[in-house]
C-alpha cells in the first residue's frame, strides 16, 4: 500500500483560515496603538507590525497591509518610513479609539 497524496481544495482552506473583514483588521491594528496607550502623535514601530502580521493566519496576513494602509489613507494614521519605521497616531485616530 502507497501513500495516497490529498489536496486542500479552496474550500478547505478557507474552512481552516478564515478571513476576518476589513474592520475587524483595522481594530486588530488600531489595537497595538491600545495596547501602548498611544497618544497623539506617539506610534509604534513597524516591527510590532511585522509581529502581529505573524501571529495572523495566512489570509489575515494579506489583509492586514491592506487595512493599515486604509488607516494610513483615511487619516488615523501617519507611516515615516525612518530607521526604524513608525506609525503614528493622529487625532482622528486618537478619537477612533478612544472616544
């Protein structure tokens, strides 16, 4: 008897990795700045990005740039691509989050 290969159809692999919508990324980012307790003007660096992009299964993984650039578009937040890279939490972010 020889090992038979299986295939993960599409189906199946959005079974085990289910995509989360834009708003629930957008949070998932907007959290970071939470978790730090950001305020105006003070961000965290794209290395806890970068980090939470790994926690998030593949599909979230793709999502999750997408939704930080939504943020950085809409004017929640402000990229400086400096050494190292920042984002940066502007007013109307400050208010997304806190109010």
């Amino acid at each position: 008897d020889g090992l038979e290969c299986l295939r993960l159809t599409e189906n199946g692999y959005n079974g085990l990795y289910p995509r989360q919508s834009d708003m629930q990324l957008e949070e998932l980012v907007l959290n970071l700045f939470r978790q730090f307790q950001c305020e105006v003007g003070k961000g965290v660096m794209e290395r806890q990005l970068r980090d939470l992009e790994q926690s998030l299964n593949p599909e979230d993984s793709k999502g999750l740039i997408d939704a930080v650039n939504r943020l950085i578009s809409e004017g929640y937040l402000i990229y400086k691509a400096e050494t190292p890279a920042f984002l940066f939490l502007t007013k109307k972010g400050y208010n997304r989050i806190y109010k």
